[in-house]
C-alpha cells in the first residue's frame, strides 16, 4: 500500500540507528533507498537490513553523479509500485505507526499531504523520550512563519494543523507526486527548499497540507549524525539560503502571497530572509552555545568508559 522512499548519501552510521523504524511501519510493503554517489558501506547496512525483514521488498537505486536529493526523491517515486509514497530521511526515526497515522489522516480528512510532529533530541535521549519530552511543542510562537515561508517544528499546538508546507517526512499519493514533483534546481550545495518544493507548489494550487500531533519522528543529534547528506559551513549555508529562496519565491511567492492574503512585495521577503539568516546562522548560535555545551558533557557523561588502561610491565 505504501512505498517508503530515503534518499541518502554516506549516512551508513544513522541508517544503522533508524533503519529499522523503516520496516516497522504497518502498511509500508516497499522501501525504496536511492544512494546519491555515495561512497561509504550503506549498501552492506541497507542488505543488512534487507535481509532482517525479508517479506518487505527493498530496492536501492543509486545516482551515477551526485544529483542532490530532489532528484533521488524523483527517481525514488518513479519507481514506487504503490498508490501512496512515504519519504523520510536518513536520519530520522519514525515512531511506530507513523505510516498508518499519516494514512488515516490523509484519507479521513480529505488532505493531499500529511506529516506527524517533527521531534530533535539530544544524543543522551532515546526517541520515546525525546517524544515524551516534546509533548504538543516547545515554543509559544506560530506554528507558521508567513513572511519566510518556514514551518517552525518545535511550535506548540494540538490536534491536527494545515500550513503551506511541513518538514520532509511526509505521506502523499503517488499521482500528486507525478503531477507536481520535485524540482532538480536544488542540487548544489545544501540543497535548502528542496523538499519544500514540491509541498509548497502543491498548495498555491489549492491542496492541503496538515501536521498531526497523533504521531511523531525523530530527527537525531549533531553528536549522531556528525558528516554525510548535504551539509556545508555556515557562510556556504547563508549563500544557499538566500540563493534558493530567491529561486523558490520567484516560482511561487505571487500566488503563495494571494492565497495567505500577504502585502509584502517579493523582494522586501527575499531581503527580510536573508537578514533573518544572518540572525538565526551567526547571531542566535552565540545565546544557544550554554545549552549546547552542558548537552555535550551530559553526553560524555553518560558514555560508558572506556577500556582500562594497561598496567605497566
């Protein structure tokens, strides 16, 4: 019934952490992996899997040349063999049900795309009780930031939302997918707007999207997922960011702007973006370093020791 679908690249340490949350989700029948020229042991991780959960067929198509993940994620539903396409990513965990939640949610309330809560933890939590810390939200701000076009993940509400996008996990059908896709534009440097794309191109055409706080995947630590994907430095990031987004709101910005009822012209929100990034890259890091640095003796702390040393001769 449904395909699940990760794009990926040289992320064998986090497969090996949430890859078996993909097979564990009632109603995924096909998990489809599309390696973007990686060059690290996720194929021995993904047979590895593979051959743990032999009843759900996996195939792993792979990029000749580093394409991004707009279009693995386009050449990952080309190939999907159900009616409804769950993508996540390489390094996030899906609570169980996840899968069948979004497909009830889909299916009962008429939405075209359906995502749950997205949850960060820290190295020194597990999942559940990431999950359980989250509760409905950490912050007190809008779920939506309108002038951006950002869905801020760690927002508090209740119940179901809609909004103009969400983050990357996300369960639509297959015909949507056809009829809107996923841009390739996005596949130098980090690749930022390219999940949003297709989301946000599917809502200016009048569908709805909706976040469930019925279920919940997990996105791991910095401590766990140190290397691979897309990531690049901070003034890469700010260049990509502002780069993108221009390209994003010259696609979109009219008719995203016409149906949330938005005066702003498109260049004050590409100008208003970029200074917002250079607040959240460059100034807003310095107010979190305490949190980051008492994280990271929480997680030496609970390391377990190392080996003892050996005595002398």
């Amino acid at each position: 019934m449904i395909t699940l679908i990760v794009p990926t690249r040289n992320r064998a340490h986090t497969i090996r952490l949430v890859g078996e949350t993909f097979y564990r989700q009632h109603g995924v029948s096909e998990v489809i992996f599309v390696d973007d020229a990686g060059s690290d042991d996720s194929p021995a991780v993904i047979a590895e899997l593979a051959g743990r959960f032999p009843a759900i067929p996996t195939r792993v198509l792979r990029n000749g040349e580093r394409r991004g993940a707009a279009f693995s994620r386009t050449l990952g539903f080309r190939t999907a063999t159900n009616e409804y396409v769950l993508y996540c990513d390489d390094d996030v965990y899906l609570e169980p049900g996840y899968a069948r939640t979004c497909l009830e949610k889909l299916q009962t309330t008429g939405a075209s795309i359906v995502s749950g809560r997205l949850v960060h933890k820290r190295a020194s939590q597990s999942a559940e009780a990431a999950i359980e810390e989250f509760g409905y939200g950490s912050s007190r701000r809008a779920p939506f930031k309108k002038l951006f076009c950002e869905f801020r993940v760690e927002a508090r509400f209740r119940g179901d939302l809609t909004a103009p996008l969400t983050h990357s996990v996300i369960l639509t059908r297959k015909e949507l997918l056809e009829k809107y896709g996923y841009d390739a534009f996005y596949a130098k440097g980090n690749g930022y707007r390219e999940e949003s794309d297709f989301q946000l191109n599917a809502f200016v055409n009048g569908h709805t999207i909706l976040v469930t706080n019925d279920t919940h995947c997990v996105e791991l630590s910095r401590q766990e997922n140190p290397s691979g994907g897309q990531r690049v430095g901070r003034l890469q990031r700010l260049f990509w960011n502002v780069y993108y987004t221009n390209y994003f709101f010259r696609k979109y910005y009219s008719r995203y702007a016409e149906r949330l009822d938005l005066p702003v012209p498109r260049h004050a929100a590409i100008a208003a973006f970029a200074l917002y990034q250079v607040h959240v890259l460059f100034i807003k890091p310095w107010g979190m370093l305490p949190g980051r640095i008492a994280d990271r003796l929480a997680t030496l702390r609970d390391s377990p020791p190392g080996p003892a040393p050996l005595a002398n001769p």
